[in-house]
C-alpha cells in the first residue's frame, strides 16, 4: 500500500512539471481559508491570504538577496506544484493539551530561474482552519552551494491600518511593555504581533522551527503602506544566514481567530515543528517550583558571596522542606555557584564550583531524600565561549548527582562582542544546549533567550523560557502595569511556554523593610511593588503556561497565608487539556485547565473591574463538582487593600454558568473537584 501511495505522488509530481499553470491556490480544509500563489510580468514571486473572502494578507513578495551572487527574487517561473493533506492527532509528553489534531493542506510551489543560472526555490505553504505557514525550501542544485543571505524579502502586507499590540524590535532582548497602536506607529517589531481588524478579525505574525538561522523582525516598507518585510538579525559582520543547499528556513506563520481567544487555543505553531526526536521522555516531567530568586530582586540578598548571600546550605533547605509540605516539585537556587564577584568578566563561572557557604552535594542529597527535584542556575553573563567550555563537565556532574532540571541565564552582551542573543550564531548555541542537555537527561528553563517557535515538539526537554518583560521587573523599577500580563496570552505566550515567575503575595512588599537597591535608584527601589492583587497573582499561575511554574515569593511570605497557597499546592504544572474561555487583549483573560478529573480556572482583569459570564460546558456532563473559589474582598483593588480576599464554595455542573467579578487589577483563581 505504502508502494502504491509514493507512485501516486511521483505521477503527480511529473504531471506538475509539464503543465503547471502561473496561478495556483490552496485551501484550508474547511475551505475558508485560501492562499493564492503567482509570479508577475517580472517574475517576482508573490503570495496573498483571504479568510472567508475578506482578505488577510494582499499581495506580498518573496525571496531573497545573497551576498556575492545575484539576488534570488525574480525572473521566476512556476515549474512544478506538488500538493498533499495531512490529518493525523498525535500525543505531547507534556504541553497545554496532551492530544493534538494536525489537519492541513499542503501545497509545494516549484520556482526556477527563467535563463541565466536557472537556480531553483521551493516555497511550501501549509493551510490550517486557523492559519497558515510558509517556507522556503533551497534544493540541491549545481548553482548554489555555500551561499549567505543578506536580506530576506519576505512580505506581509495587511489590509489596513488595524489596531496592532506590538514591542519595538531588538536584537537582543524582548523584556519590553507592550504598545498598542494602529500600524502606521508599529514600524519596527519583535514577533509575535497581533492584529485586530476593523471586521474583527484577529491576526497573529510569527515564526515556527526556528532552526540553524536568524532571528525575524518586521519593519514597515516606508514605500507600501500597511506592509512589512521581515528583517533578520546579523552576525557580527552583517551577515543575516550562513548556509548551503539543500537547506529550508523557518516557517513564516499568520495565525487566525474571529475571537481573540482563538489565537490562544491555536496548535498552529507546534504542528510545524518536526515531531519528538527523544525517544524515552519518562524523565520530562512537569512541576511547579520555588526557590532562591525573589530576594535578589527586591534587594533583601545577594547573588555573591558575602554577609548578605542568599544562596546558602541553610536557606536551600527551608526551600526544600516547605516544597516538600506543600506539593511543590522543585526548588531552583540562584547563587548557588561562584563567580558572582566577577559579573561581567570572560570566565567568571565554571558552572561547577559552590560558593563558600553552599554545600551542592548536601543540598542534592538532602532534595532527593525528600522527594524534591533541585534545579541548577547557570548564568552565563553571555560568556558563550566559557560556558561551552565548561558545559560537558557541569552536565556529567548534575547527571551525577541526580539533578535533571537546569536553568539558564544570558544577561548582558554576548561574547563573542558584536553577536547578538536573536542572530543565527546564538540561535545555533541554544540548540546545542538543549541537545546537550538531552543526553544527561536535564530539562531546560532559558532566560534570556531566543523566542519560542514550538521547537519544544521537537526537543520536549526545552520546558519553558523568560523572553518577556517579567515578574522580575517589578522588583526594581515602575514595575508592569496590570494590563500587561493580559496582553501577553495573545501576543508572546502565542510561541510557547512563558516563564514569568508569578505568584507573588507580599505585592507591596511590606514583609521586606530592609531592601538594598542593587542595579537602580534607592528611591525606585522603595517605590516598586507588583500591581496586582494577591488573587491575580494565583489567578496568573493558570493563564501565564509553563510545565516549569514558578510560585515566585518567599518561602516566609507563603508560610504567612497559607489559606491562599492551598490553590498552588493543590494546582499542578502537567496539564491534560487547556483552553481560553474568554478574553481581550490588554483587558481581562479567563482560561480553564485540565488535570484528571480536575479543572482550575485562571480569571484577571486590568485597571477595570468586570463581571464576565462563563459557560462550566467544559466540566464533565453528569458530574457535580465543588467549585472552591479565590476572590478579591469586597472593595479590594489592587491600589487599595491587594491582599484582602475571600474563599468561596458552591457546588455546580457543567450545564450551568458561573459569573466571575474581576475587581481592579485583580481576578478569580477557582479549583473544581468533582465529588463522588
């Protein structure tokens, strides 16, 4: 059968090259998406998108320039088209729903130079019902060898001047507030961004398999209104992609939703990625986490060695104890290492010494004794030679002591000086990493990294990453509004996993008078807290995904209200199925998570109190559950009284609606528990 299934294909394929017509379209298999393909009188390559008739992207152009070789973006003719359906469901170790469904429609449109070196260029469209993705794909062929990109032309031009949540575009990091503009003032952006159209209409730009490549930003072409063209980030000498044929490119990706929530519920961007290549994952396990961290930020310890050091035999231990009272998998210690006395010098850590005062092997020992996995801390302050030297030697040692979780740090500028953390010679360097890792059996939390394209399907020991303006910042400067943990669902969370680090309780940090600025004003110091309420806080842990969830406060400030800690302890990081209920960007989220029989809803708002309406439709019919609910006090915002709230229970059954009152800066965290 399988015999007869390849002959069918290579007819195709042979028929396709002796009468392919210039203008070719693909369908979603619902058939209201459509991708229309052509070249013009020019050859230029070109592609458009509608959705139902109203159109998505318009026309826009491919291609690319090449350094030292002419460009590669006209003079095309269409030689060949090879179409395919794919509809399978496939199961995640891990993720927001274990059971995925994988439906598309392929199309592989075959170009080739008309005259002169005759190169050719596959582009490879795959149409979902809720999006599309494309890339290019280099064949092996005798006038392309070795070559490097210099600009890639991909087009993106939307129709019309749509609302757009966006951060400005950097090579080096994404820990900005987001925008919310028209996209006339989007000029130059980080991906994902989204859009929402005047037919309300709700539309995603990213990428998917970011792999041996460049990082992609979009810039606005100041000759073609409302398009962007995407604009890689360089090697050190301008260089954007060193590469040879055959070879492909990231997929270029424009999720779709009528809803914002759509966009959330969307498998678009793992589904792109190649399936698992490790083949046991019975290590990979989702967990929440506590540990060493919090203090530093708020200025009441230290990294380094010293009076004030936070990392200490001692100080682990009562982490790991309360995790193990509190069913909390793991405990991550920053500090734990030397080095922190040279920050920002070549060769500060190796990665495998303890700072004086920090016992590794006692406080390994002692983690295992009691059932508690302890995560490692490497910061590498961008040192990439150093750390690649030192990184066999660190992983054998955290393999040999029973560790197999790790996270990691790239603060600062990247040495080699003048490689950026977005170019193709970073993005090569995280992969290593996760390969590495993969062999000793370590799990991966990347902090300050390259964004997340799905490659979490392919290599499911990469768990979660930072790439966002944090929990963190709130420890030491004007701190993140309450809108922006409602933006990022629909905008970075859209590529994968988000380490924010929430669940603060102590907001206004009156449980830590002594604080000591270490990278800001004294004043800004005193001045910072997080804006939320306590509840938003626990609320957050459901909407923010991570298998690697961090309930980020100090152990002292959970051990003071542990009525409210019981909705983590109870919670989970392993998640069966996920979806978002209801939600708008920058104004409030509410999602619903599955664990067993169990359900947990995450409900927050921004400055504006609400009330919103929710169908319980996802609980199992038949069932009456007990629905053990975490509110804001009456009166309660989070300007006045954050940490006031109340706990709540009612029974309920999935053919009711439950109304959830989301105070000012505040929300709902609700447990449901299906009684016998």
């Amino acid at each position: 059968m399988m015999r007869l299934k390849l002959s069918v294909l290579l007819i195709l394929t042979i028929l396709s090259f002796s009468c392919t017509p210039n203008y070719l379209v693909v369908t979603s298999p619902d058939e209201k998406l459509a991708v229309e393909v052509s070249t013009n009188s020019d050859g230029e390559a070109w592609y458009q998108v509608t959705w139902a008739g109203e159109p998505i992207i318009k026309k826009s152009y491919l291609g690319f320039e090449l350094k030292d070789q002419p460009a590669l973006d006209k003079n095309f003719k269409i030689v060949g088209e090879l179409r395919t359906t794919f509809n399978e469901t496939w199961q995640q170790p891990w993720g927001e729903n274990k059971t995925v469904k994988d439906h598309h429609s392929e199309l592989r449109v075959k170009l080739q130079e008309k005259d002169g070196l005759e190169r050719r260029l596959d582009v490879v469209f795959r149409v979902f019902d809720d999006g599309v993705g494309f890339r290019y794909e280099f064949p092996e062929q005798k006038n392309l060898n070795d070559f490097v990109i210099i600009n890639e032309k991909t087009q993106f031009q939307l129709s019309g001047n749509h609302d757009t949540w966006w951060i400005w575009a950097d090579y080096d990091t994404y820990e900005k507030l987001y925008n919310h503009t028209n996209v006339d003032s989007a000029s130059w952006v980080a991906t994902p961004v989204t859009f929402k159209t005047k037919e309300n209409y709700y539309i995603s730009l990213h990428e998917a398999a970011l792999t041996d490549y460049a990082g992609m930003t979009l810039k606005l072409d100041e000759k073609q209104k409302y398009t962007y063209e995407s604009v890689l980030v360089p090697w050190a000498n301008g260089d954007k992609v060193r590469t040879s044929a055959p070879s492909v490119t990231p997929w270029r990706t424009i999720q779709v939703g009528r809803q914002a929530q759509d966009l959330v519920n969307s498998n678009l961007i793992i589904n792109l990625n190649e399936p698992n290549k490790i083949e046991d994952t019975s290590w990979i396990k989702p967990m929440q986490y506590l540990g060493i961290w919090w203090e530093f930020h708020i200025g009441t310890k230290e990294w380094k060695e010293g009076p004030r050091q936070g990392a200490t035999t001692e100080a682990a231990k009562k982490y790991i104890d309360f995790a193990a009272n509190h069913n909390i998998g793991g405990v991550v210690v920053e500090g734990w290492n030397s080095g922190w006395d040279k920050w920002g010098q070549k060769d500060a850590f190796d990665h495998i010494t303890p700072a004086k005062g920090y016992d590794l092997n006692e406080v390994a020992k002692y983690a295992k004794d009691n059932g508690v996995a302890l995560i490692m801390h490497n910061e590498t302050g961008g040192d990439i030679p150093s750390y690649e030297k030192y990184m066999d030697e660190a992983f054998n040692l955290y393999e040999d002591l029973g560790i197999n979780a790790l996270k990691t740090g790239y603060a600062g500028g990247i040495f080699p000086r003048g490689e950026h953390h977005h170019g193709q010679f970073m993005v090569n360097h995280y992969r290593r990493v996760v390969e590495k890792a993969a062999k000793h059996k370590i799990m991966l939390d990347a902090h300050e990294p390259i964004k997340p394209t799905g490659i979490r399907r392919t290599w499911p020991n990469m768990m979660t990453r930072e790439g966002v303006r944090g929990m963190e910042w709130n420890g030491w400067s004007d701190g993140n509004p309450p809108k922006h943990t409602l933006i990022l669902p629909f905008t970075r969370m859209l590529g994968g996993p988000i380490d924010y680090t929430p669940g603060i309780f102590d907001v206004k940090y009156e449980n830590s008078p002594n604080r000591v600025a270490w990278n800001t004003t004294a004043e800004i110091m005193n001045e910072a807290r997080v804006h939320t309420t306590l509840v938003k806080q626990m609320a957050l842990s459901i909407i923010l995904y991570s298998p690697l969830q961090m309930a980020a406060d100090l152990v002292e400030n959970y051990e003071k209200d542990l009525a409210a800690f019981k909705f983590l302890e109870t919670s989970t990081a392993d998640w069966d199925e996920s979806k978002m209920l209801s939600g708008q960007i920058g104004e409030y989220a509410i999602t619903a998570r599955r664990a067993g029989d169990e359900w947990f809803i995450g409900a927050a708002t921004d400055e504006t109190g609400r009330a919103v309406s929710v169908s319980l439709d996802f609980l199992e019919p038949n069932k009456l559950y007990k629905a053990t609910i975490y509110t804001d006090a009456q009166g309660t915002t989070y300007l006045n009284n954050p940490k006031k709230y109340e706990i709540l229970e009612k029974n309920v059954t999935s053919e009711e609606a439950l109304l959830i009152q989301m105070n000012s800066g505040g929300g709902q965290a609700i447990h449901f528990k299906q009684l016998q």
